[in-house]
C-alpha cells in the first residue's frame, strides 16, 4: 500500500537541538525480513517499596535476520535507512524510488541469499 509520502522539512528534533547548543542526532536504520524467535535466558528480581519481590524475565531476540540488519545498520550512513532485497521487492514502485542499491565489495557484504544462491542486495535511502 503506497500512499502519499512526507518528504521532511525544517520541522523534527535537530532544529530544537540547535536552539539550546546541542549535538545534532543522526540516525542509522537496517529493515529485513525473516523469522527470528524470541528466547528467554534469565530472570530479573526487583524489591518493590513495599518488600514484595518481583521476578520478570530476560528476553531477547535472535535469528539470522537480527545479525543480518545489525550488520545493515553498520553499513548505513547518518540519517540512512537500509533495507533489503526482500523488502525492496515488497515496496511500491513509488516507494521504491526511495531508495537506490547500495554497492559493497565483496570484504564488506557477502551474504548469500538461501532463496536466491546469490549475494543478498542492499538498498538505501536516497
């Protein structure tokens, strides 16, 4: 589903920041799709004020897909979004005029695509 799209202007958090002499933020982003699971390593046990104990586990979440878009985020440049191919080809053609392939020497991106038997394409944000 495409749908109108906010370009950005002026308007967001750097302006603000610049008005009190604060660092600029910039922001990395990595986008894939794939199956991951959710695991559950430990426990946490906190006393609340009132003496009760409290336990809440530890979760995180693995899979390949989390190694892969960590590595995609590392990649990317400040205030860049990464995606991959598989979520490229899901997009809109007007959405996908958003991004541009991302060109890497085989030292710096080699994963190979289990559906395609090929090096798995990276796309960013213009």
């Amino acid at each position: 589903m495409c749908s109108d799209h906010d370009k950005g202007d002026a308007a967001g958090l750097n302006p603000i920041l610049n008005q009190y002499d604060y660092p600029e933020l910039n922001v990395r982003v990595g986008i894939d799709v794939g199956d991951n699971v959710v695991v559950q390593y430990g426990w946490d046990t906190m006393t609340l004020e009132d003496g009760r104990q409290v336990r809440r586990p530890h979760l995180d979440i693995l899979g390949y897909t989390i190694s892969v878009t960590a590595k995609m985020t590392g990649i990317a440049k400040p205030d860049q979004i990464i995606i991959g191919q598989f979520v490229y080809e899901a997009l809109c053609d007007e959405t996908k005029e958003l991004f541009s392939p991302v060109q890497l020497s085989p030292e710096r991106w080699d994963y190979v695509s289990d559906y395609t038997g090929k090096i798995y394409k990276l796309y960013g944000s213009k």
